[in-house]
C-alpha cells in the first residue's frame, strides 16, 4: 500500500508535475506466419432479421468426422477491417455463437459477432482458442441468463451521453473548458497510452483550482503504478492498441455537469488505413461528488465523521482559512452507491475543519484520488484486456421474472469476495472497506485491481476468480497471494 511521504503537498505536485515517464518503445511484432485460413463469406452488413439461420454443416447431414475433415487448418486469421460499426451486436450474431458446437464450420454471423465481441483477435490464433473463446460466451450468457437482445461491444451509448452534457454545457456558455498543458504517453507491448485532461468549471472557484492541480498528479501516479504491476503480455495476439484517455475534472454546479456520473466510460473504432484499434477512453472525477468510505478508496483516509464530505467541503474550508476567513460548506454531492439521489440530498452536513488538519487532509485528497484513479484503469483494462467478460458482466442486461427481479442473483457470485480474506501490511482489511465491492462483478474486479496494486494480497482461490471474471493479470501472482487465514488482527480504525 503507498503511504504518503513527509514532503509536503506542493513540492509532491511540482515533482510528479516534472517527471515525465520515458516513453518505451514497443517490442519488434514477430512476423506473421502464412497459415491457411477458414473459408467464409463475409458480410459487409448485419444480415435481415427474417433471414434463416442454419450452419454451413448441419450436424444433422454430415458426422462429425466429415465435419473436422472439411476445416482448413489448425488456425485462423481475422480481419477486423469489414466488421460493422454499430453500438449493439445484432440478435443473429449472438444467436449463431450460441448455437455453435465444437467441431463446426464457423458461420459468418458466429465470426462478427466474435469480432464486434473482443479486439483482441488481431493475429492469426489457433481454431481451439477461438472455439474457446466461443464456449465462455455461451457459459456467461447461460449462466447469467442473459438477455440476447442487447448486447453491447464496448461502451458508446454511456460515452455518447458523457459527450453530449459536457459539450452542451460548454456551447451554452454554462462550462468553461480548458486543456492542461501537461499530456503524457506511455507505450507498453504494443499498447499506446495517451493521457490529457481537461478542466471544466464554471467560475474557477481557487478551490476547484487547488483540486484540478491535485487530481492531475494523483492521475499521472496512478498510471504509473499500474503500468508496474499489469501483465501487458496478457493478450498475446495484441497489435496496436491505442488508448486516449481524457480525464475531465468538473465542478459540477451546473444540471449538464450534474447529469454526468463520476465513473470511466469506453468506446472503440478501428482505424482501417493504420490497421489499429483507437479506444476513447473518459474518466469524469467531480469537485462535488461524495467521496465512498465502503471502499478500498477510503480505507483508513476517511473518518467517520467525515464520510459524507465531498472535496469541495474541504477545500473551500481550506480557501477560507488561508484568507482568514475560517467559514463552514454545505456539503453536496453524487455518491456511487446511491445512484437515485439527487446532489443536493446531503445540506444538512456542516463541516468546519481546523486549521491544522488541512495539510492531511490534502494528503488525503491526493491519496483517495490517487485510489479512485487505480480503481477507474481497473474498469478500463478490464475491457480492454478482456473484453467478452467485461461486457457479459454488465448487470443492466439481466433478464427478469415477473415480478421485475433479477432471475440471477449477483450477490450469489459477487458474495465470494467478502467471504475471503484481503491482506494490507499483514492485516485482513475490514469488511466495511468491500461494501463497495458487493455491488456487482464489475466493482468487484475493479476493487480488488485496486487493492493488488495498493499491495495488498488476496487467496489463489480468490485471484483465480478475478482472473475467471476478466481482471487484468499481474506481472508476478506469487507476489500478491497470501495464506486462507489472517497473519494478524484487523487494521487499525482511520485516523
């Protein structure tokens, strides 16, 4: 787990402001070898939906033997280069992958649908990891009880309505936006990283200044600590890859920037002349938004009594106090685990900082935001590493019974968390920091990426079930696993 360092707050923001990552040059791409490739007409759009759905090799007219007889070769090439771009993979695509057997010719619609599905099949791959990758499509969608009707291969519909508030804000004249200067790349195994950020405020409150310069250091250090410890070999099939991740920093008093959530949200387009895939990647962090105790970002940072501040309650404080004028903020703001209300339901907080706790409490700041950055990339390259979990594992597309309830219980799967012990410095952490985690296999994943990064060490069982579930793999697992009991008592109360 980092701990915070005795240097002072503005001489940590002027050096990690200043010390720029070397950029890294992407090892040699092996040559591709010359494979025979599966024949299969492929269509330059979604087929009609009356149209008649049958294999090109019924099991019912050949044996299986004749069928393995009529593949061409032990591996495949796909071209993502006539895959259609739409925001959900059309019904048929699903249904053929769901109809699919070992053994089988691919149907056209099985392939798009794979290639809509998951980016990483860049390169030519083995027939079996293809049928795999087939086989835990099925399993998730079976075993979820997964809804076909909408199935999405990336983000676009939550990122088109990001895009739209923050642009509607900043045409009105509401929203102020500004680009940092300061932009940075790294370029890790065939991933490029391109990271800026953009400040959007309405008055520039010195406050929210003090914010921006501190969210934009936290930002940069939880890259780089994630960069460390992810397993960039993961997906060996990776090609190009780029990633452009714009962090924006919203003051959120105006209603376009209250109906944004604080979250990362993701789409991707291929770029057919480069023959790479581009990933647009926003991450929303709020000056008025509840920081989440239940957390492993508010594990022993945030005191009870301060678990519903917002970082506007304490640097307003702050700004107050440096001009002696010592004052209290209402405090506001969106928390997570409450999404139906509304920013203004928390007036009745009053906080009134002393003096001498505003350094920690800036430290503070730096640190959970530092946390809510690492957990924000956990989301990211849980889809991008491994696309087809994350996208099976979106609770939004559950079927329901009649009576409008979840047919499949996520706490029956997401429960295995709180059930196994997570170590921090020796310690178990404390059941209330994995509320948050609880809340579906998505926060689950995200939540213990942020903790393995933090250095804590959790079960081979339970990594196994993080690794099931999509989460990006560490460089070095052994270094991260800990023995089925406790080494020690629970850690100690936040300070």
């Amino acid at each position: 787990m980092s701990k915070l360092g005795t240097e002072n707050l503005s001489q940590k923001l002027s050096r990690t402001t200043r010390d720029v990552p070397q950029l890294q040059q992407p090892p040699p791409e092996a040559a591709l070898q010359r494979v025979a490739r599966q024949q299969w007409q492929e269509p330059h759009q979604p087929a009609p939906h009356n149209r008649t759905l049958t294999p090109q090799v019924p099991l019912r007219q050949a044996p299986r033997q004749q069928i393995v007889q009529q593949m061409h070769g032990p591996s495949m090439m796909f071209n993502q280069e006539n895959i259609p771009i739409l925001n959900q993979i059309p019904k048929e695509y699903i249904i053929a992958i769901m109809e699919y057997r070992r053994g089988q010719l691919l149907r056209a619609d099985a392939v798009h649908g794979l290639l809509m599905l998951d980016h990483t099949l860049r390169r030519n791959v083995s027939l079996e990891d293809v049928e795999d990758r087939i086989i835990k499509i099925q399993n998730l969608i079976n075993e979820r009880k997964l809804s076909r009707k909408k199935i999405s291969p990336d983000q676009s519909e939550e990122y088109g309505n990001m895009v739209h508030y923050i642009d509607m804000g900043i045409a009105s004249g509401s929203i102020h936006s500004k680009q940092m200067d300061d932009s940075r790349k790294w370029t890790i195994a065939g991933w490029s990283i391109w990271l800026s950020f953009r400040s959007n405020s309405v008055d520039s409150h010195p406050g929210f200044n003090l914010f921006f310069q501190i969210v934009s250091s936290s930002a940069i250090q939880a890259i780089e600590e994630v960069i460390r410890n992810v397993d960039w070999t993961d997906v060996p099939q990776i090609e190009a890859q780029n990633i452009n991740l714009v962090i924006h920093v919203l003051e959120a008093t105006t209603p376009q920037t209250q109906s944004v959530r604080q979250q990362a949200v993701w789409n991707k387009r291929y770029d057919k002349a480069n023959r790479a895939w581009n990933h647009q990647v926003i991450l929303v962090l709020k000056y008025d938004h509840t920081m989440e105790y239940n957390s492993i970002s508010g594990m022993n940072l945030l005191k009870p009594q301060f678990r519903r501040l917002s970082p506007k309650n304490i640097l307003t404080s702050y700004i107050d106090a440096v001009t002696d004028d010592a004052g209290s903020e209402m405090a506001t703001g969106y928390n997570p685990a409450h999404s139906s209300r509304s920013d203004s339901e928390d007036s009745d907080i009053v906080v009134n900082l002393q003096e001498d706790e505003f350094l920690t409490k800036l430290e503070m700041l730096s640190e959970y935001y530092k946390r809510v950055t690492i957990h924000e990339l956990g989301h990211i390259f849980h889809a991008l590493l491994h696309p087809i979990e994350f996208a099976l594992l979106n609770p939004a597309i559950l079927k329901k019974n009649i009576m409008a309830s979840p047919i499949y219980k996520i706490e029956n799967n997401v429960s295995v968390v709180s059930k196994k012990l997570v170590f921090l410095e020796g310690k178990q952490v404390g059941r209330a920091f994995l509320m948050y985690a609880q809340a579906n296999e998505r926060e689950a994943i995200a939540e213990l990426f942020t903790a393995m990064v933090l250095g804590a060490k959790i079960s081979p069982s339970l990594y196994t079930w993080y690794i099931a579930h999509g989460g990006p793999k560490f460089k070095d697992p052994q270094l991260i696993f800990s023995p089925e009991e406790p080494s020690a008592g629970p850690p100690d109360a936040p300070r």
